[in-house]
C-alpha cells in the first residue's frame, strides 16, 4: 500500500507522486479489501439490512453544524469554471462520515422509507485531518443503522455488535473484542451521587474518558479541581473501571452502593446487550464502562472495537444511539448504528502484511496459446470456462510454454490449460503449476477445488 | 430515482433538497444499481481483469492536460480551513473519468505491476457539466483496460467488446449493439484519395463524425467548404455509410477502389474484431465505419454502444485504442480499453422504470415474534437461517399476526416464519405470503428457491 508521506509535494505534470492521506493498493491488496468488502456486504444483507448511496456532496452549513470541529475537517468543492451556471453560490463540501447524509437520505425520502429503516451504507467520506498512521484523508466506512419515527425499540442496541461480530468472525482480523457501554449509567450514577451539580455530567464524562491516556490519578485530580468531592471522583472512577464479560458488571455497579432510576434503565439495557453477546457471540462483546465516544449526540448504549495486540490504533468500529439522528422540526427520528473503520482495519492489516492474498488477479485459469493462428482455439475454452463460472484469461502471445508457465506463476494463477495438450488423447491437458501434475481435461467438465477459485485471502503466520 | 431539479436551490438546516445531477437511489433501486454492479464486477473477473481503484482526486494541471474542454467540468477540491497545514499551495480536482487517474497510477506503480496489466475500475467520478437527462454531475463507470509496455498485441481489441456483450447478455438492459471501426480505416482511405492534403485527417473526421446529427447533405457541403472535391467528398461519405454485421464490409470497403497499406491494416484489425465477434457474441457486434470517437487519442479500434429503442440517449459503452495511455518521457504504455457508464443506463433503465426489483430489502425471511419476551427464541431461528446462507430479519414488534405480515409484505418479503407456529408438532412454520402457503419447517434444513433468496431484478413487460 501507498499512503503516501506527510512531505508530498504537488505532481507536475510530467511526475507522478502519492498524495498524503489518499491511499492506494497495489492488485494483490486490492483483492483483501474487496473480500473484506464483500464478507462486509453480505453479512449486512444476511441480517436484513437495505443499502443505500448517498451522494458525496453535501451543503457546507449541513456538515458545520456536526461535531465541534466539523469546519477543519471539511473538503469544499467548487466548480473550477465558476459563474457560468447560476449554481456557484452554494457551497458544498465532501461528506466526512456516513451519518449526516444517512439523516438527510431519511428527511427527504421519510415518504417514501419503510420504518424502522434498516439501512447499510458502504462509502467513502474525506476529512481533511493530518494523515498518520491509519488515519487518511480518504477512506471507506461501512455503516448499519436502524432508524424508526417517534421511538426506536430497545432490542437493536443489542443487536448492532451481534452484526460486527458475525462479520469479525468471517474475516482473518484476529482476535478483537466489541466493548459496550450505556450513557445511562454514568449518567445515573453521576446523578446519584451530585456528580450532575458539582461538575456536571457531560463535563465528568469528558474527564474520565481520558482515563486510557493519562490514568487515574490525572483524571481524579481533574474532577477535583472541576469541583468533585473525594468520594464522587472515587465513585466515577470505580465505576470506569468495571469490565466484564458477562452479567457481573450489574453486581459490581450495585455494589458502589447507588441508586437512580436512570442508572436502573441503562444497567437493564445493557444487561440485554450483553446477554445477547453471552448467546451469540461469546467472548467478543463485552460490558467497559468507562467507553463514552460522541459525547453530544449518543444517548444510550455506545460501542467501541479492539483489535487484541494492536489497542493503540484505537477503536475501528464504534457507534451508539441517538435519540435523534434526524428531525425536521415536527417529527424526529431516533436511531442506532455502528460503523466499520474498512480503510482504519485495512491500513493496519494490508500495511503491516498481515492479511495476503493468494495471487494479483482474479483468474484462477491461464488457457496457453500453442501459436498466434490458433487463439480462436484458446478463446473458445475460455469462453467455455467462463460460462462455467471458472475465471480465466488467455496467454498474450505464443511464447514457449516454460514462458508462458512464468507469466501464470508470476501472477499467482495456479493452473496452466493446454489445449491438444493431452499427448494420449489429442484432447486438452490442465497443469497444475504449483505441484506440477499435469492431466487430461476437457473445458465442459473441468472443476477445480473451490478454494483455487477466487484468490485466497489468508493472515499470515 | 432522484436526479435533482435544475432549479434546486442551497438547502439551509432545516431544508433538505435533492442537488441537481447527484441523483440518489431508493432501496429498490438501489437492489437494480447493485445488481448491475455486480454482473459487471464479476464478468470482469471471469475474464481475468484485476481490479483497482485510485484516489478520487488528482491534481488539477494533470486533469486540465486532457480533452480541450476539461477545465469547464472539473470540480476542485480545496480544505475549508485553508493554510494551516501547508498543502494548499497544491491545487486538487475530482477526477472526471477513470482514465487519467489510471494512467497516473501505471506510472507510480510501473515498477510493481505485471505487463500486460489487465485492470478492471468501478468507481465514481465527477463532471460539472450542465446535468440534464442520462448526464449526471455524480455517475458511476465500470472501466477494462489491458496496458503494455512499448507494443500491445492488437488481439486484445477484439477482446473489449466481448466482455461488455458478455456483460449485457446477463442484465436485462434489451437489445444492444456494439459498434465497431478501426481509424486506420478513414485514415487510410482519406489519404490514398488526397483527403489528407485537401482538408486533413483530423478535420475529416470532425465533418464526418456529425453526419447522424445534420445528415449527409450538409456533411457534404462542409467538405466541400473545407477544401475537397466533390469526389473526395462522395468517397468519405460512402464509407461512413458501410454497416454490417459480418465480413462484407471488406468487399465493400473494397468496392470505393482505393487503396493505401494503412488501410489494410485497419480492415485486418477490424475483421479480426469482427470475427471473434461473429463467433462469441452473434448480433451483437458491428463494423460501423462512421464511428470516430475521441479524435485527439484513439489511434486504432474505436467502440461504442447503442441500446435499441433508445438510440436518443448515445452511446452507453465507448472507448477504443489509444498508442500512448500513458508515457513518463522514456517509456511508453499503449493500451485499449472500454468503458461502461452505469449511472448513464441505470438513468434511463430505472428512471424509465424499465428495470425494477422485487423487493426493498436483501431479506427473503421475515421471523414473527410470539412476543416481546420470545424474542431469543426468534433470534436463534434467525442466526441459524443467516449461517446457512438466508437472509433474513426479526419482527420490530410482537404486534398482531396479520400486522407483521403486513410489515413483510410492504418491504416484498416473500416468507414469514414462525417459531412454535406448527400446531400439529408444536415446531415452527414458515408461510409464502404470495401464495399463503404455510408448512412446517426447521430452521437447521429450510430452504427456499434460490430465485426468492436473492431479490429478482427482472425488466417491466
């Protein structure tokens, strides 16, 4: 993979360079981000949701008004030959994520959507950030959420990680684990015990979310110069630290010996979360409760992802609930969704090589060519193959065969198909280059195993 | 569909507005969108086109470098908060076709790719050209190329067209023809008659090439006003009108009584294409000798595509063979290739209604819930369905029966299940809700026909 270098310099005309942030895979990486893409795809459409494209512009005043520091991140675009069409004095810019034109999708089309709305959303978004190590400047989310009119049932919080995992356990990624948190817990137990007068609870939220970066002892000092007391930082902190796999975290909670029934509410919820987790996905989702994510607009369960051995890249798939992910003013539409880092996953498996696939091109076939006379011979076989079903393509010029055995084994396509290479039969002959067998084979019946098929896309040891 | 109204105006907060020529999908559509997509994607790859795909944007004197008239369609791309990181000395755009960045890309990765590089490219690109019916500001193309270094064997020209008529005989888009000339043909002609001298290759061709818009009389007189004799003119304008579906127009070509190398070596080229075509693709691909496309660069066979009935609307598929795709001053790269405009056939075949799917959802099956505390129950049923391949959603709520097989119905959902819904054995049933067939099923070894599992995506009577 290219991603470029933070030093790039703009390409002339003539010179041809990266751009920093905007990466680029070379074949053989670009057939694991497809299967990524594809396991992605249909493990969305085998849990039932629709897909949609939105386009890749938005109003600039639609993206400002997301996030705190929405203005940096933004790309405007502009037509380079301004003026002549009437349109130029509006400003439009490259969206940065797939949830402010999902909402948008939904205010325009509310007429005509089915609810609740299950829709996933595979794109590229553009943010101007400086690019590091997997973070670009333009990169792909894959994005499911679940929106419905007025309220939103509680039972698809639990069911968003239950979709990430199934497609975690599809793809080699390696070992992660989905922590799961409910905004009503903090917020209760905050409430409990004055958290929400003394510091305020946003305000207590955004000081213990630093807890990963400067530990416990920063954060308490931070809570109390915000104006805690002793024993609420305490508190807080306790509470941040409880993690389990399974449903102890209720005990655990009920043990700093609080009560509020907001706090009830979010400890029965993510009981729900969890328990779903325990059935379906053991291992893989688990209850952390210092996980806060978009402090302004989540409202109740948040998701956060792992990697185990790579916890520094940070979270790759993260979401929550809104409570409203759109409104026009009269009706508002809550929502729940979880979104897929691909580039973030990618740049770390792809870069590191990590993840490899088994050859460059999709063919798993080469026909060879006996002379430049005889392609239609060749073509008609892989025509043959083709309707098959079996990828092939045809050797570019009649080289000797050891050549043309190079061309195949250089690209990492296993079989070599000779036709009247059968020297018993007169027949056509197939050579299976990595072992060397060589047997008869006619193109109306040949199989190959499924696994030579399409190119395999493995982890390496 | 929405393709925007020419007069949308900016849409403020509140307001959401479709942009004109950023036309978004519903559901349904989108299914029609994303079947096509994927017969293209996988018709490339039985062919043995590996895929890329570059960074939507390039810098702007490399855009502006190609076509006369680039500068007045492109998009430039700049940050919203400019100067704080140095880059925007550089000047970016959106790409407008797949063809520079990929010829770009040949360059920056010469080194690391295997010739011939035979590369399939579905993505977006951007155009600010004035939108109006089939044109699109936002579209999508599905782009082959083979690419070689310093020579490229002419056989992979009779090679692009089979892949797009491969690609068209398995989505229902009706009758097409690909139409097909080599420009060494009028090259040739024009200059063993002195066309070249008298009025100019190119200049020819730019007369000629608008005989379908303002007929052969005017072609005439615009020749004639350019500098020809009345029997050059008669000799360009009969070969502009030789048309067939087989090997005849040799003879024909013949029958004008010229003669010139360059034109030999085009009617070899183009028979070649004919012939392949003739046998793999039957009907479906013709010598049109007025076709010229792309005066600047094509050098060789030109292709473009009509679909029948709908002639109006241009050609949906075009390209040709261009001697240098790409060149870093030392090295040349001939290539040919062909390029589909998707969003331009989904415009007319979606917007038209032409094509349609049978439902808005991937989900073939619909699970019932008993009520709210069955939802396990249902969710199992569900996860065994999806690892055996069958897409599939839980009811949102423990409404009514009838009102959750209403909720099936509206999204064209054409089974609903039902845990414990078989009163004889107590175990589950399934219903066709079209039929109202209902029989007992489990969940371990249920299967539907494989035309229900995926939406049909079928063309209107």
């Amino acid at each position: 993979m290219n991603a470029g270098s933070d030093t790039a310099k703009p390409a002339r005309q003539e010179k041809v360079l990266p751009i920093s942030g905007f990466p680029e895979y070379l074949p053989a990486e670009r057939i694991v981000e497809q299967r990524f893409l594809d396991v992605i795809r249909d493990t969305f459409e085998l849990h039932g949701f629709s897909s949609i494209e939105t386009r890749s512009i938005e109003p600039i005043d639609r993206l400002s008004a997301q996030g705190e520091d929405a203005d940096k991140e933004i790309y405007a675009v502009s037509r380079l030959a301004a003026g002549d069409s009437g349109d130029n004095d509006t400003r439009w810019g490259l969206h940065f994520d797939m949830t402010v034109p999902f909402a948008r999708y939904v205010l325009e089309n509310a007429g005509k959507l089915d609810f609740p709305f299950r829709r996933y959303q595979i794109q590229k978004a553009w943010r101007g950030e400086r690019p590091q190590e997997g973070r670009y400047r333009e990169f792909t989310q894959a994005d499911i959420d679940v929106v419905d009119v007025g309220e939103l049932s509680a039972h698809f919080e639990a069911e968003m990680p239950l979709v990430v995992a199934d497609v975690f356990s599809r793809f080699p990624v390696g070992d992660f684990v989905i922590q799961v948190n409910n905004r009503k817990i903090p917020d209760g137990v905050y409430r409990a015990i004055g958290l929400d007068v003394s510091v305020g609870v946003i305000e207590t939220l955004r000081i213990v979310d630093k807890l990963d970066k400067i530990g416990p002892d920063k954060v308490r000092v931070m809570l109390l110069e915000a104006g805690a007391t002793g024993a609420q930082a305490s508190t807080a902190l306790s509470l941040a630290e409880i993690r389990t796999t399974d449903l102890s975290f209720v005990e655990q909670v009920r043990a700093l010996g609080v009560s509020h029934p907001v706090l009830d509410e979010g400890l029965d919820s993510l009981a729900d979360v969890i328990r779903a987790g325990m059935e379906h996905a053991p291992g893989r989702i688990v209850a952390d409760l210092r996980i806060a994510r978009g402090l302004d607009y989540y409202t109740g369960t948040v998701y956060e992802t792992q990697l185990l051995g790579h916890e520094s890249w940070g979270s790759f798939c993260s979401g929550g609930r809104y409570d409203a992910l759109a409104s026009d003013g009269r009706t508002t539409y809550p929502g729940v969704g979880i979104s897929i880092g691909v580039s973030r996953i990618l740049g770390l498996l792809i870069g590191k090589g990590l993840v490899t696939a088994s050859r460059s091109t999709p063919a798993a076939v080469l026909i060879a060519l006996n002379a430049d006379e005889d392609r239609p011979r060749s073509t008609t076989v892989a025509a043959t193959l083709r309707r098959r079903g079996i990828p092939c393509e045809i050797a570019p010029t009649a080289a000797k065969f050891g050549k043309q055995i190079r061309y195949a084994a250089r690209r990492g396509i296993p079989y070599v198909w000779f036709p009247g290479g059968d020297h018993e039969t007169g027949g056509d002959a197939v050579k299976d280059i990595r072992s060397g067998d060589q047997t008869a084979a006619e193109a109306m019946t040949w199989t190959c195993p499924a696994d030579d098929l399409r190119p395999a896309v493995t982890r390496a040891p």
